[in-house]
C-alpha cells in the first residue's frame, strides 16, 4: 500500500512526474501543515514562501486539488501540470462568464 501511495496523487495513478509548487507566504503555514504527497520534502524560501517537491502521478486530481488554494500557489514545474491548470481555469471562468 505504502509504494502505490508513492507513486499517486490521492487516488489516481500516471507517469510520476517531478513536482514543484510554490506557496505564497500568506498561505505557507497552511501548506506546511498539509500532507500534498507521502514522500514530499518542503523549502522555507528567504521571502516567507514555501517549496513543496514530490514525485507522483495522477495531473487531473492534482489540477482540482490546486484549485482549492487559488492563486496563493504556482506550479513550478512540470509544465504539463501548470499547462493543463490553466486550461482547467480558463474552461471553468469561460462556462462561468456573466452574461
């Protein structure tokens, strides 16, 4: 159970890829306390932010999972998963949009 949970997001299981998220530092404590990933280390960055890096799968749950922090988190790397965030926001406000 241990090496499934590392190589998922949640429940969904890909590829594992590098991942790097910064959190504003309005946010960090919040996101020191979380749990993103059993094998994730942290950063406490010099302004306040933090680093968060692991490796799993599964970009789709991660996208609704940064949703919930809005933009109080960047996606560092991969580029894939900063890619289909934006395409996920940019879906959701385009169906949202106030006629």
């Amino acid at each position: 159970m241990k090496r499934y949970a590392e190589r998922s997001f949640g429940t969904f299981q890909e590829k594992a890829l590098d991942v790097r998220l910064r959190f504003d530092v309005e946010v960090a404590p919040d996101a020191r306390a979380f749990q993103f990933h059993p094998g994730q280390t942290t950063v406490e960055n010099s302004d306040g932010s933090l680093t968060v890096r692991f490796r799993a799968g599964a970009i789709q749950e991660m996208c609704w999972h940064l949703m919930t922090w809005g933009a109080s988190v960047t996606v560092l790397e991969p580029p894939i998963l900063r890619r289909r965030l934006a395409e996920m926001c940019a879906w959701l406000a385009g169906h949202h949009r106030l006629e």
